[in-house]
C-alpha cells in the first residue's frame, strides 16, 4: 500500500470513529505515521481528503458496476440483484463512514464537498440506471422510473443504516444491539429489497 492509500485508509477509520469534524490533521498525521507536509502535498486540505475517501470508497463500486453492466451472461433482473446485494455488503461494512458521508450530504454545511460527493456518487447510480434501462429495453422489466427505483433501493438501505434503535426495535432486539455486524440482518435486508425489487420491475405476464 503506498503513502497515499495509507492516509486515505487511516483517514476512513478516523472519520469513521470521531467524525469529520472531530478529527485533525495532525491527529491523522500522528495516528498514520506520516507527516502533514505528507499529506497536504497528496491532498491540499481536509476537505480535498473527504472526497478523496469517497471517490476511494465509490472505486470499488464502480468496478462491481461496470462488470454487471457489461455482463452478458446475466439478466437484467440478476443484474440488479447482485447491484442490491453489493450495496447493502458494502455499506453494512463500514457503517459509521456511511452515515458521515450522509451527514454531510444533508447538512450542507461545505458547498464545495456536498457538490463533489453528489458528483462521484452519481457516477455509480447512472450504471445502475443503466441496468435499468437495458431491463426496460428488453422488456424483462416494466416501463418504470429508474432514478426512482434507484431512490428506493438507496433510501431503503439509508433508513435502514441511519436509525439503529428503529432496527432494534423492529427485530425485538436489546439496546446494546447491533444490527450491521449481524450476518442473518444483512442477508434479511438483501433478501426484502431484491423481492421488493422484483414486485416492482417485472413485467406483467
């Protein structure tokens, strides 16, 4: 691993512990061994490194997109489980880094972040768009609003990430709880939205 995805991969793990807010550069500095110069040499301040662990993060998901969307050997509805099931795997993984980037998307608080988080994020939901619109051109799927469904998914898996005590709550489960780290609650939430998404894109015999 070079410098750069050093600092990046600290970075994570430090924003995902102490939040964007609470965390430095000089503690990110300490805790990864690497000086500031170091790191405003690679990335200039710490909101050019938030964008920079968002597009590190959405590289992954890209790659997975771009295989399923080139994929001949899978169908349209195959596709999109699969698109389901790699979000929610990926997002279950790092929860507390998720629900940052979120926060920062709602706050609102650093135009300049907000607009080049949305940017890098779009780029993956137009794949799956893309997944969408190749159902509807074969008529696996129904004629159905694709920035919509994509909204569903992502707004399911949101809801789902952002409110922990409703998890509990709803799986009867104790306070001390956590529904991310439980392998049968992941596979239930993957299982619900590939069903849910079924219902809503398969044409009509």
């Amino acid at each position: 691993m070079g410098k750069k995805e050093q600092i990046i991969e600290k970075a994570i793990e430090l924003f995902g512990v102490n939040g964007y807010d609470s965390t430095s550069i000089r503690e990110l500095s300490q805790e990864a061994g690497i000086n500031i110069a170091m790191i405003n040499y690679y990335f200039g301040s710490k909101e050019k490194l938030f964008e920079a662990m968002v597009e590190h993060k959405a590289g992954y998901m890209k790659g997975k997109l771009e295989e399923l969307l080139n994929d001949k050997g899978l169908d349209p509805l195959e596709k999109i489980n699969k698109v389901i099931e790699e979000y929610v795997t990926r997002i279950f993984s790092q929860p507390a880094f998720h629900r940052i980037i979120y926060r920062e998307m709602l706050l609102h608080m650093r135009p300049d972040m907000h607009k080049a988080i949305i940017s890098i994020l779009a780029r993956n939901s137009g794949m799956v768009k893309g997944i969408i619109e190749e159902g509807i051109r074969k008529k696996v799927f129904r004629k159905v609003d694709p920035e919509l469904t994509i909204a569903s998914i992502l707004g399911t898996i949101n809801q789902v990430m952002l409110s922990g005590p409703l998890c509990n709550m709803l799986m009867n489960k104790d306070e001390d709880y956590v529904p991310y780290s439980d392998e049968a609650f992941k596979k239930r939430v993957i299982k619900h939205l590939q069903k849910l998404m079924e219902a809503h894109l398969i044409a009509s015999k």
